[in-house]
C-alpha cells in the first residue's frame, strides 16, 4: 500500500513532511535572530557609514573636501528615503580624524575614529 513519493503510510508521511517543514522553520528562525545581532554587534547598533562609503573617488584615502562631499551626499539619502535625521550636526572636523596629520585620512584612521565615537 504506497500513497506517496516516499513508498511510506499516509500516517508516516506526515511525520516526515512536519518534521521536514519544522526543520526548515528553525533554520529560517535561528538566521533571522542571528543576523541582526551580528550587525549591531559590528556598529554598536548604530548606522555608522563604511569608509568605502566616504572614499567618492576611490583612490583609499579621504580629502577635506571628499568627507563634507560624502556627508553631504548621504545626508540627502536619508533625507530622501525619509528617515530620521538624527546628529545630523554632529560631526567631528577633518583635523580629528586626520591622526597623522597629512591631510588625509586613511581607512584605518577612519575606522579608529568611529570606534572612539561608539
């Protein structure tokens, strides 16, 4: 008596396909606790910009001029997508993040100052 792909009961194959749909459930569930977690774990639940995010022209250091640009430009984008600005004058000056003073400012100089603001 076959009534299924499995050549099992009606009865023994509702067992597997619940077992099967549950299985697929708590993997679907464990990644979408997991995930976010993992992205305030890396930004300290804050929405801190990438320096690739900042570096307009891609050459792996940031001017003056190139950062205001950048903050200029995603100011905008949040405007735009209508969230929230919130700190929106709250910035440091080049001169801060620029620790060895050479008028520019590399990925890991952008870095450590974001890591000092969280």
């Amino acid at each position: 008596m076959c009534y299924n792909a499995f050549n099992t009961k009606p009865k023994e194959y509702a067992m597997k396909m619940f077992s099967k749909h549950v299985g697929l459930s708590l993997v679907a569930l464990s990644l979408l606790l997991v995930a976010p977690v993992s992205v305030l774990a890396q930004n300290g639940g804050r929405d801190m910009p990438s320096f690739k995010s900042f570096d307009l022209n891609g050459d792996g250091t940031l001017t003056e001029s190139e950062l205001h640009e950048a903050r200029e430009k995603r100011v905008q984008e949040r405007k735009d997508d209508g969230r929230m600005l919130r700190n929106v004058k709250e910035h440091y000056e080049f001169s801060r993040m620029d620790a060895n003073e050479d008028g520019l400012v590399n990925q890991k100089e952008f870095e450590d100052h974001q890591t000092r603001r969280r």
